[in-house]
C-alpha cells in the first residue's frame, strides 16, 4: 500500500482535512490518478468506469465550476463539468462491463474490471507513472501493479475521483438514452435501468431484454 509523508498506511476512512493533506503530500511525489463508477445498482445496462487525472489547475477550475460527486450533481451541472473537461484537456479513459460480464462475475467484480481497464488505458496518455491511484470505496482492484488509495466516500473527498465519477455516470446516461430507442417501454431514457417503480412495472408486464440483468430482476419475475 502507498505511504504517505508519516509512513502510515494511506487510509480507508478519513476526514476530509485529512484526505486534503495526504493528497498534497503524495503529489509532492508524482501523479495521483482517480477512478469510480457508475451504474453498479440498476435492473438494465453496463456497469461503467472511468479513471482520471487532474492538474492542480485543472482541479481548482473544475471545483469552481461545481466538480463534486456525480450522484450531488444534476444531469445538467454533470453535462456542464464534463464539456468543460475536454475543454480544458482533462486525460480520462473509460470502459464499460457489459451485462453478461456482471451476469458471470458478479457486479462487484465486473465494476473492478472496468476500472482496472480504464487505468490501464489511462496510463497510456500519461507522462509518467501514478504514484498513486485513488479508488473510490474499500475494495482494491485485482491485478493492478499500481499503489492503491482505497477510500471510503473518495468520490466525495478527492476531486480527482469526482471527476472519475462524473465521466462514468455522463458516459453511462448516454449510452442509457440511446438504448431506450432499442428497447422502448422501459423507460430507460429516463430512468437510466435503476430500479424504479415504473420500471419494475415493466419488467414484469414487457419480460427481460436482452440489456436486463436477469439476477436482478429475478425477485420482480
């Protein structure tokens, strides 16, 4: 696991003065990358995952703006930070784990996938080596040669990992939107494939598609 300038273990819960000191410190260090998801609750669609990275001035232009965890912003404020991201030529990568992957693996296991993937592209557009990839939540990411800051809440406290969050979840409503014109009466364009009550109804009335995680809706069938 990565140190920080203590030589403590980075750590998987902590406020957010303290998370604001240990990401000075490590980029004192090199580059510090972030990565999240989106989409690991719905009945429909992939799981989508995206990792980044943020210069300082990048991050303090993006938190201006309105950068937090994608799931405080609105699907407009979210669109509007993601515009400005390629505006400012902010590097990000993305990969998508599709139904039948969540279906085989689980979808705690599909969502790592797709990060690791996305870091892996990451890297390629890189100048150097992270020293550090910040991953949202308690779970590290399988077969990685990377050091990993595991945090608890990260898409809240570091903005790198916001920026991830908000990548993957524009990412994932778009390709939502456009499959609702593939499988209409599901009401995907709006819902997005979670769970909600006019969507249950659905599932039962209109059956599976072929875009449905069947694990998921078993209980509605």
């Amino acid at each position: 696991m990565p140190r920080a300038a203590s030589n403590r273990p980075l750590p998987i819960h902590a406020s957010a003065d303290r998370v604001r000191v240990l990401m000075e410190q490590l980029r004192l260090r090199g580059l510090v990358a972030g990565t999240d998801e989106a989409g690991r609750g719905p009945l429909a669609g992939p799981v989508m995952a995206a990792a980044v990275w943020l210069s300082p001035e990048q991050e303090r232009a993006l938190l201006a703006l309105g950068l937090r965890d994608s799931k405080r912003m609105t699907p407009r404020s979210r669109e509007a930070v993601f515009l400005a991201m390629k505006e400012m030529g902010v590097l990000w990568r993305a990969q998508a784990g599709s139904v039948a992957r969540i279906e085989r693996d689980n979808i705690l296991q599909a969502a790592l996938w797709a990060m690791r993937q996305s870091v892996l592209r990451l890297l390629k557009l890189l100048p150097s080596e992270p020293v550090c990839i910040a991953v949202d939540g308690p779970a590290r990411i399988p077969e990685l040669d990377l050091p990993q800051w595991t945090l608890v809440a990260g898409d809240t406290l570091l903005p790198v990992v916001s920026a991830a969050s908000v990548v993957a979840k524009v990412l994932r409503d778009r390709l939502m939107t456009s499959l609702d014109v593939l499988y209409p009466g599901y009401g995907l364009a709006k819902n997005k494939g979670y769970p909600t009550a006019a969507h249950r109804e659905a599932v039962r009335r209109l059956g599976l598609s072929p875009i449905h995680r069947a694990s998921f809706c078993r209980k509605l069938l």
